[in-house]
C-alpha cells in the first residue's frame, strides 16, 4: 500500500510561508477578479481603454495573418489559373473561329443584300430548309469524297439539294433515295463551286482536291489579291447554292489562287439541313438527272 501523502508541511517555516503566500495571493485574485467583475457588470464603459490598448496591441497580428491568408488565396487562385489556361485558351479560339466565320458570312450577305436591292429592289427572304437530317456515313476509305444523309425523297429532298452544316457549305445532294442520300462533299476531286471573297467581288472556283482540301482558282488572272485567312462563300453563280454562305478558308497562296481549308468539315458535323436549290430555273441540261428530277 502506497504512504499516505502527508497534508502538513511539517516543521519547516519556509514552507509554512510558502503555502500562506499562496492562500494570501489566491485570495487577492479572488477578491481583484470580484471587483472587476462587479465593476464591469456595474460601468461597462470603464474597460473601453483597456480593451482599446488590448486590440490595438494585437491589431498588427492580425494585420499580418489577413495578409498572409489573402496571400494565400491569391497564390491558390494563380496556380488554378495556370492549369485552366490550356482549356481556357483552346475554347477562347474556337469562339474566336466561329465569331470571325458569322462574321465574314454577315459581310457577305449584307453585301450581297445591298447589290441586289439596287440592281432588281428585292426584297428579303427567308430560306427554309427542305429538311434536317443527320450524316449517317461517309466514305473515309475512298480516294472519293462522298457522304450519306438519313432522309431522301419521302422526305422532300431531290438531287442538286445544296447540303449545309452549322458553319458552311458540306456538299450537294447527288443522288437520292426513298430514305436516304449521297451526297458530294465539297472536298471531293469532281467537286466545283463558284465563290467570291467575303469582303470584295474577288470570285473563283473552289475545286475538291481529294485530300481533305480546296483548290481556290481565280477567275480573272494576274496579280493575285489573295491573303492567307481570307474566307470564301458562296457567289450564287449556277444557281444552285445561295450566296453568302461560307465555304473556305485560306491558308496557302498557289500562283493561281490559293488552297483552302474548308469550314463546315463533315467528319466534324453531326446534323446537316438541305436547303432547296436557290434559282432552279436557272439550272440548264434537261439530260441530268438533276433536271429530269427538277422538271418533274
């Protein structure tokens, strides 16, 4: 069994004051702390000072730990920053791409407008598409440039349909089905259509190369006016397509024109809407099975 732990300090008087020092000081806080509790509870306004002092002392702390944790927070926000850059900047010049094509094709039509309010004082119209439909194959393995559309004749369409994606032209209907289409891609090697430059009366053919890519051939040779970005719609010329619908983009001067990038890639579109043919009687060659069709 453990000693008892012994209660009394036994004989020493260093210890015996030790212990009444202690009950003494024990008894003043006591009696300090009732008096300021009873004061504060009496006149709350007398520790304003105090606690003004107090404050004032710890305010520089406080300073420091607010500026260290803004700090913080701002570091934080920089190195999420950093890394939503990439993202951030590869969705910026998308929207920058599409802006610039509404744009050139705003141009265009305003131009297009314009001219043909002053030659003939036409009116505006809009155009309502035949149908929309999604591209339910392609032929990626072929040295030619085809696509097929899930709607055919049941459905309005007809061959010499121009085909039409959210940004451009992606071709014309070629031949036509009672529930299905193939239609000729605008890259295609047997492909031609007549476009202008947005900004100007600058016009040429567009001719499918096969590779993904158009060949822009000027009509009136010499000087080439042609830019590297330059974009091409549609001139109106065969009557086929309407005018001022965006077609290329260029991205390399050849001695005779350009070549292009087209802008309504069909590997990229999901959904196309064929548009009825703009001036069908303007389209000639009653031996076609465009006309025979036309003419029915």
């Amino acid at each position: 069994m453990a000693p008892p732990s012994k209660r009394r300090p036994g004989h020493s008087r260093r210890a015996q004051y030790g212990i009444f020092t202690g009950y003494v000081v024990a008894g003043i806080g006591a009696l300090l702390g009732a008096v300021l509790l009873g004061l504060s509870l009496w006149r709350p306004a007398s520790f304003n000072g105090p606690r003004t002092v107090a404050i004032d002392a710890v305010a520089p702390a406080g300073q420091v730990s607010a500026t260290v944790r803004t700090s913080g927070q701002g570091l934080i926000d920089s190195v999420r920053g950093f890394y939503r850059a990439g993202s951030q900047n590869a969705q910026l010049k998308r929207e920058m791409e599409l802006a610039r094509i509404r744009l050139a094709e705003a141009e265009a039509v305003a131009q297009e407008n314009k001219r043909l309010k002053a030659l003939f004082g036409l009116r505006d119209t809009n155009v309502e598409p035949v149908v929309v439909s999604r591209i339910v194959g392609s032929s990626a393995s072929s040295t030619r440039r085809f696509a097929y559309l899930g709607a055919g004749s049941s459905r309005g369409v007809i061959a010499g349909m121009p085909v039409r994606g959210p940004r451009g032209v992606v071709g014309r209907v070629l031949e036509v089905g009672r529930n299905s289409s193939r239609l000729l891609l605008l890259t295609d090697s047997q492909s031609v259509l007549p476009v202008r430059r947005a900004q100007d009366d600058v016009v040429a053919l567009a001719e499918g190369r096969g590779d993904g890519l158009l060949r822009i051939r000027l009509i009136n040779l010499g000087i080439n006016p042609l830019k590297v970005g330059d974009v091409f719609v549609t001139s109106g010329a065969g009557g086929y397509y309407r005018p001022g619908v965006a077609v290329a983009v260029v991205s390399e001067l050849t001695n005779d024109g350009a070549l292009a990038r087209i802008i309504s890639d069909p590997a990229a579109t999901d959904f196309v809407s064929v548009d009825p043919i703009w001036q069908p009687d303007a389209i000639t060659g009653a031996a076609t099975p465009i006309a025979e069709q036309l003419s029915e």
